[in-house]
C-alpha cells in the first residue's frame, strides 16, 4: 500500500514536470502534434529548421478562418520563406473537408492538422479569437501573436524583418 502511494506521488510529480517544463518555454514553438487529412501524425519537431514559423490555430467552420485563409492563399508566395502550422481541435473528417476545398496538398509549407480534443496549443496560447495566429523566428522564438485583430500586412511586416 505503502509503495502504490508513492508510485502515485512521483508519477503525478513526473507528469506535473513535464507539463511545467512544456508551458514554460512559452515564448517557444509549442512541442505539439496533430493528426494530418492524410491520417499521419506530424509533429512540432517535423517543421522544418532554419525558417520562420508561423502557427495559425483555426477552425474549418469558421468564416474568418476561412477569409483569412483565402487571403493567406493569394499571397502565399510572400509566405514561401517560412514554415506554416495550421492547427485545430476539430475532428479529422472536418480537416479533410478543409483540406480538398482549399487545395492545402498545393501548397509544401503549409501543414495541416487536428490536435483532436487536446486543445493543447490553444491553451498553450491563451487562444481567444480564431484565427488566432503566432509568428516564431527560425529558432523558434515567439516573436508576435495576433490574438485580438489580425492583419496579413502586419504578419507580412513583421515576417520579412526576420
């Protein structure tokens, strides 16, 4: 009895660690994963290195999602230099829609991916407004998040200063 009360103790310790360590890299790129249309798993570490990253968390309902992604789609070539995570909570089947109606398979840094109900990098964001979008440097350093009013100019801006 004795030894199962500890056991339980330094797992929930262990746990406890884990979670403090992954929040308190804030102002770095979430250690997440999502699961793509394809049925893949990708994960943060998949992103490739020595490029900005940009993390959009979205929803496929959403009709300023979908706005600001049709926006982010015309201009994608400004976005060419940069690695884009676009992150959700919603079901696969939802994903997949999203996927095959903007042509996301044309588009080779762009990933996207559920995180199923997790909401881990919602929370990890404080994730109010959707979309909701955060810009890393190549070393994945949060330079700025849009969590209130969004503008591609600005992200642009901000983007080609890295």
């Amino acid at each position: 009895m004795k030894n199962n009360l500890i056991r339980c103790f330094l797992v929930s310790g262990m746990m406890l660690l884990a979670s403090s360590i992954s929040y308190s890299q804030r102002n770095k790129v979430p250690p997440f994963q999502m699961m793509q249309a394809n049925g893949k798993v990708f994960l943060a570490g998949n992103l490739p290195m020595g490029k900005p990253i940009v993390i959009i968390y979205f929803s496929p309902d959403c009709k300023e999602c979908h706005d600001f992604t049709t926006e982010l789609l015309t201009r994608i070539k400004e976005f060419n230099n940069a690695s884009i995570a676009m992150i959700t909570n919603m079901p696969i089947e939802q994903v997949k829609q999203f996927v095959s109606e903007f042509q996301m398979e044309k588009y080779p840094n762009i990933y996207v991916g559920t995180e199923g109900y997790s909401f881990f990098v919602g929370r990890y964001y404080g994730v109010g407004k959707l979309p909701f979008v955060a810009l890393h440097n190549k070393n994945g350093d949060l330079i700025k998040d849009y969590n209130e009013e969004l503008s591609i100019e600005d992200l642009l801006l901000n983007l080609r200063s890295l």
